[in-house]
C-alpha cells in the first residue's frame, strides 16, 4: 500500500501541469451538463457565427459584441455539429486554457509549487469562472486572453 501511494505521489509530482489541467477539463465538463441554459448574448453569438459561416463577415449586429468569440465557434462548429455545443465547448477550451497560463505565470514570478497548485486550483473552483466556461459567453476568451496579455507583459 505505502508503495502505491509513494508511486502516485511520485507521478503526481513529475506531472503535475497536467493533472490541474485536466481537473479544470472535467469540472467545466461536468457544469457543461448542468447548464442547460442559453442566454441572450449567447443566442447573439450563435447568430453572429451563422452569417460568418454563411460568408457574411461583417454586419451591423457585430459592433455590439467581441467578434473574435463568433469566429472560434464558426471554427469549432465545423468538427461538432451543434451551434450551441460548439459555443460551449470554446468556453470549456479558453477555461482550461486560462488554468495553463496562470500556472506560466507563477512559475514566471518564481513561486513555489505549492503556491501555484494553490493559485490553480483558487481558479478552478471558483464558481463564477466556472459559471463562464460552461456558458455560451465570450467572458472566457476575453479572461484568457487577458491573462495571456499579463503573462507575455512579464515575459517582455
């Protein structure tokens, strides 16, 4: 038994990245399925992403949103079939990837690793985060690529 824990501990420890990844994958997936809402701004986001696949790239209702949002679900929307999935599984990606980032960005500043696992996971169970990514919500994109902008400004 002690050999099992050690071994664990040890696996854990050398991979670690991505364990925390893929604990902030399935945590979106799991509130992916209990979401079952769609709100307005997400029925928007569809729309917009319709008559980007339709050829129509530019259109008076795309001023009111952010508009790199609309085009990874167009980009999505061709490997899953549904609209509404394909906006959810762009929050589920950007969320997950937003955790990525975050652990760059302590390991940037030197923390040690107890700090970053804590920082992670500060991230990954906090409820209105999670709320975004299992959302049709731009919200995510826009933390994530905020969070990138942080991280590229350090590396800078």
């Amino acid at each position: 038994m002690y050999r099992y824990i050690q071994t664990v501990c040890k696996i854990f420890y050398t991979n670690w990245v991505l364990i925390i990844f893929f604990l902030s994958l399935f945590s979106n997936i799991i509130l992916f399925y209990c979401n079952n809402v769609i709100e307005q701004d997400g029925v928007s986001y569809v729309a917009i992403s319709t008559r980007i696949d339709e050829g129509i790239f530019y259109h008076p209702d795309y001023s009111y949103f952010p508009p790199l949002y609309p085009y990874f679900i167009f980009l999505i929307h061709k490997i899953v079939p549904d609209l509404e999935t394909a906006a959810r599984v762009v929050s589920i990606i950007f969320g997950a990837m937003t955790v990525l980032v975050l652990i760059a960005i302590s390991k940037n500043l030197n923390y040690r690793k107890f700090t970053t696992i804590f920082l992670s996971f500060l991230f990954i169970f906090n409820f209105h985060l999670s709320n975004y990514s299992a959302k049709v919500m731009s919200e995510t994109t826009w933390i994530f690529f905020n969070v990138l902008g942080w991280f590229i400004l350090l590396k800078g």
